[in-house]
C-alpha cells in the first residue's frame, strides 16, 4: 500500500465550476500535508499546507483536512484554465521528516 | 515563500561522463534538502536526504557510488551523476525544508539531464 494515494485522472471541469482533489493516506501518525501544483516540464509548486483538521482557505483555494478518515482534499473554486496541471498531495510525518508523495492528479479545466 | 535555485537548469552529455547539479537556498539557511527524479509522466521519485554536515541518506534502489551528494554548506547541496548513462536521462528536482513553527518544503525549478 502506498502511503499517499491519488486518482490520476484526468479530472475534467468547465471553467468557472469547483474542481475536488482527494488525497488518502495510510500512515497515522502523518501530521503535516501539502498540495503542490506541477506543470508539465515544470518543478512542483507549494499551493497550501495544512496541518489541523477542519478546513484552511487561501484565495481561491481550500485544503481540508480529516485525519479520523485519514484524508485531505483540495477545492479549487472559480476554476480557470491557467488551473489546469497535475496536483500533488503529500504528508510529512512531522519531526522533519521525509515527505511521501502521491502520483498526482491531472486537472483539466476547460474553457 | 522561500526561493530555491539549480544550475545548471539543462544539460546534454556523453554517456560515461559525469555531470555536477547545484541546488541552493536563496534566502534562507537549508539544513536539509532532498533530491528528487521524475521521469516522463511519471510521480517524483525521492532519491536522498541531504543534510549539511554529514552524509546523505538514500533511499532503496538508490545507488550512492552513482549519485554522489555533498552538502556543504547551509545554502548548498549539490548532486553529481557519476559515469552518467542514457537511463540517467531524466528531470533532477532538488527542494529545501524550511524549519519554523511548522515546516514547508521548497522546490527548485529542475535540471532537465540528457545523456547521449
């Protein structure tokens, strides 16, 4: 089992509408989770980071965090197709440790 | 957020050569960075854990003797291929963590190597 898990997709939305990303992962004493946004042929890019349960808002963008049901997700609202890339979750089990990532999820947002 | 820098950004070599990426932290002191491998439509693959002042960390299936880390300072940590062959073609992506209240983790922008 992998520690992080992610549909690849392709997820297709319409620009304008709420783009949902999911991330699950098997390790509980995960604390720390990250979404980065990755364009092709591009490094990864820090979007938002979460750390407590609940939700997290930043512009456009909402983590949500349960760790009882050990995932994390990612609302993109107004969803443009500057948005379209492969989004990565990844969790930290704190201490400074390593990072696992997911395999990433494509979105694509269509004009 | 905090800025994090590879040179060279794309490199073509000989098969048999090696070639040496450099990854910095810009604005901050990196006591830890990672070096990471994506291949073509594939997840990043970690690599080794570098931490200044003692050896770096690699993960299963990472050859040390190949990928030779050194990290020197607290702003540098480079990664160099050694005897580098066409399987080695691949996009190197270093990152730094950035220790605080609560810990991040940065990218740099990749070195894209091409082994002919």
């Amino acid at each position: 089992q992998k520690e992080v898990e992610q549909n690849s997709g392709p997820l297709s939305v319409p620009e304008g509408a709420i783009a949902s990303l999911n991330c699950t992962y098997s390790d509980r004493v995960s604390q720390s989770f990250f979404w980065y946004r990755q364009y092709s042929g591009k490094s990864p890019e820090l979007i938002m980071s979460i750390y407590s349960n609940g939700d997290k808002e930043d512009g456009r963008f909402t983590a949500q965090l349960n760790k009882a049901s050990q995932y994390v997700s990612l609302l993109i609202r107004d969803s443009q197709p500057s948005d379209s890339a492969t989004y990565l979750c990844a969790a930290s089990r704190g201490n400074f440790n390593k990072f696992y990532f997911g395999s990433g999820t494509k979105l694509n947002v269509k004009p | 957020g905090a800025v994090v820098s590879q040179h060279p950004s794309r490199v073509i070599c000989k098969s048999g050569t090696s070639v040496k990426i450099e990854c910095r932290s810009l604005d901050f002191q990196a006591t830890t960075m990672f070096w990471y491998r994506q291949f073509p439509k594939q997840s990043l693959m970690l690599m080794a854990t570098s931490n200044e002042g003692s050896k770096a960390t690699y993960e299963q299936g990472v050859e040390k003797d190949k990928f030779l880390i050194n990290h020197a300072s607290l702003t540098l940590s480079t990664l160099t291929v050694t005897s580098a062959h066409p399987e080695d073609s691949s996009f190197y992506i270093c990152s730094a963590r950035v220790r605080g209240a609560q810990e991040t983790q940065y990218f740099g922008p990749g070195t894209r190597l091409l082994v002919l």
